[in-house]
C-alpha cells in the first residue's frame, strides 16, 4: 500500500495493532517502531523512530503522528498491548543507548497519533524491561537478554500496575469501546481489580467469555 502522503518504512521486529474508528467507524491498521533491516532470529538491528503510521483499511491511506509532541526514543523489540483506543508500549531494545527509565512504558492514541509517557506504582520482580517480552492483560512474560554470548531467552513474568491517573485515562476509553461493541456482538468489558483498589475495565471477545 503506497497511498498518503506519509509511508512508513518496510520494518521488522516492530509491533501492529487495529482498531475501529470513533467517528467513520473504518478499521485502522497502527504500526511503529523496529528496524528497517531485514532480520533473522536472535538478531539485532539499527532501531528507526517510534512515529506511528495509521492505514485506513477502507481507504488505504496512510497518516503518521504530529510533527510536534514527544516522540519516545526509538526501538525495538518491545511489547506491546492495545487497551481501548490506547496501545502500551514496554521496554525494548536500542542498539548503542539506554531506553530512559521513563520512557520503558509509554502510550500511542490510536486515534490522534500521540505519545504519553506512563508511569506504574510496582517495579519489575526479574529481568527489568528486558528486550522481547510479550505484554497481555496487564502480565509481562518472557523476553531476551543480550551479552558477550550472543542473545539467550530469560524466564520473566512480572505484572503492571499502572499509576492511577494512567489507569483511569486507559480504562475510561476501554470501557467506552466495550459499550460502543457491545451492541455489534463483539466484546464485553471485563473488570480487573488493581493493586490500589481501583477497577480496569479491559474489552475481551465474546467468543472467549461465551
């Protein structure tokens, strides 16, 4: 798909999401982050930026984020998991430089594009943002390491707890999206209770609830 005025480059070890839009209710393809280099397993590469690229897949044009705003340092093999009209970002690896301690978790809009930096209340129990973990319903499992050695698999599962005002930005627009599907058959919001007492409410398929 080559039409917009704003193409992304061939990428891998990157990350992708959809999701449906608010208002021409078209589905929406988001993409960002890893390395323009083709890559084979257990390899690395130069990261590219963390701009984020939007296809219309009713239309096939693309968009890209605002040239203004905070843009996270580039990456890749980070994880990441779509929560409403949100996608989190964690950890990742940039060849030569260090991820700074608050940009390790951040947040895409989907629908604007832009970038928040997010902030959890619990640090990480093993292997502190390590390179390749997978990210799902809040649980952070698995990951890479890097050394002299070459590249290794760690055993890592820890679990996100993000600080409230996050969580309360995340979880309204989760819950927004669970009532706007809920009519078409497609999610039902489940709670989840979080360390602070306070409810996240995440949209599942109903397929998996049924």
């Amino acid at each position: 798909v080559t039409s917009g005025p704003s193409l992304p480059s061939w990428r891998s070890l990157h990350i992708g999401v959809t999701y449906k839009g608010l208002t021409d209710r078209h589905e929406h393809f988001v993409t960002m982050g890893g390395t323009d280099e083709h890559m084979e397993p257990f390899s690395g590469g130069e990261a590219v930026d963390m701009i984020g690229y939007s296809l219309d897949l009713e239309s096939f044009k693309w968009r890209k984020s605002p040239d203004d705003g905070f843009q996270p340092m580039p990456r890749l093999r980070f994880g990441g998991e779509r929560v409403g009209r949100h996608l989190l970002v964690y950890g990742g690896y940039c060849s030569g430089a260090t991820i700074p301690e608050d940009q390790k978790l951040v947040a895409l809009n989907l629908i604007n594009l832009r970038w928040k930096k997010c902030t959890c209340d619990n640090k990480p129990c093993s292997y502190p943002d390590a390179p390749g973990a997978g990210l799902r319903g809040g649980c952070i499992a698995g990951g890479v390491k890097m050394s002299i050695f070459g590249v290794s698999p760690v055993p890592k599962i820890d679990f996100l707890c993000l600080a409230q005002g996050v969580a309360s930005d995340v979880s309204e627009a989760a819950s927004e999206e669970a009532s706007e599907s809920e009519d078409e058959g497609e999610n039902v919001p489940l709670g989840l209770r979080q360390a602070d007492g306070s409810i996240r409410i995440l949209p599942l398929p109903r397929a998996l609830v049924a």
